[in-house]
C-alpha cells in the first residue's frame, strides 16, 4: 500500500469514527433533550415552536452555560414583555392605517356561563384582548350594546371598521 493510500484509509478510519462518535452524541443530545420534555411536562408540540428551534440553533453555535430556574424569570422575562408591548403597539399603530375589525365570540363553559372572547383583526394579524363573563347581560340587548360600545372605544372609534359577533 502506497503512502497516499494509507493516508486516505487513515483519513477515512478517522471519519468514520467520528461519524460514530458524532452519531452516539446525537442520541444523548436527543435523548437529553426527550427527558427534559417529560421530566418538566412541555407538550411534545413545543418542539415545532420557532423559539425552540433558534435556541437550539444559539446553543449549538456559540454554547451556554445552563440558566438557573430564576434566569427566565429575570432580566430575560422584562427583556421579552418589553419586546411584546412594542410589537403590539406597532399593530395598534397598524389600525389608524388599515382599520381593524372586532371579532365577539360567544360559547358556553362547563358551568354553563356565556363568555365573550373579543379579538381584533387587521391585516396584520389577529390579537386575542380579552375575555368577559357575559351570562347577566348576554340577553340584554341594550346593555349588550353598551358592552360592544365600550370596546370600540377602547379600540378607537376612529380605527374600527367593523364588528363580527357570534352569539348563541
């Protein structure tokens, strides 16, 4: 066997042993990875979020010491409400340009209450706002309106289109 020869076999014994070695961490990783999901009670969907995936991808790429329980709870979370309340004010903004329209959903829960779940719709995507036990007033229909009303001006008359309702 030539000089080349034996440097190539030598080359390719080193990746194959490595792929192994890379193979056999892969499955610790997954595996680590699999534990956390049970042992903390994440849904197996989690797994399809996009944060799951670029965290996953900023581990591997520059690595990171694990958090202790109070890191998310900490600079992090104050860091992630700030970044939430800019980006709904910049879809509120959205409203005086595009309207909005009020979505009112109705539906019953086990204790039979009737709840009004209110969203807003523009064309930048739809946002829950709130929900409200509606079971003393959902018959009412001038008390009804007075609920839808207040809602609108919570929106901004001027902003609003629309209202879609829903009610059974």
């Amino acid at each position: 066997m030539s000089a080349i020869s034996k440097f190539f076999h030598h080359a390719q014994m080193l990746v194959a042993n490595n792929n192994h070695k890379i193979s056999g961490r892969k499955d610790e990783v997954i595996s680590a990875i699999s534990k956390f999901f049970h042992h903390a009670e994440v849904p197996a969907h989690a797994a399809n979020s996009p944060y799951f995936h670029k965290m996953l991808e900023m581990v591997s790429q520059f690595g990171a010491p694990p958090p202790s329980s109070l890191t998310p709870s900490t600079r992090f979370l104050q860091d992630e409400i700030l970044t939430i309340k800019t980006y709904l004010a910049e879809y509120k903004a959205s409203w005086a340009v595009t309207g909005c329209s009020i979505l009112a959903d109705t539906w019953k829960d086990a204790h039979n209450r009737t709840l009004i779940n209110i969203f807003v719709s523009c064309p930048r995507g739809v946002h829950f706002v709130s929900s409200h036990d509606a079971t003393e007033f959902v018959d009412d229909s001038l008390t009804l309106f007075k609920f839808l009303d207040k809602i609108v001006d919570d929106m901004g008359e001027e902003n609003v289109v629309q209202i879609r309702s829903l009610f059974v």
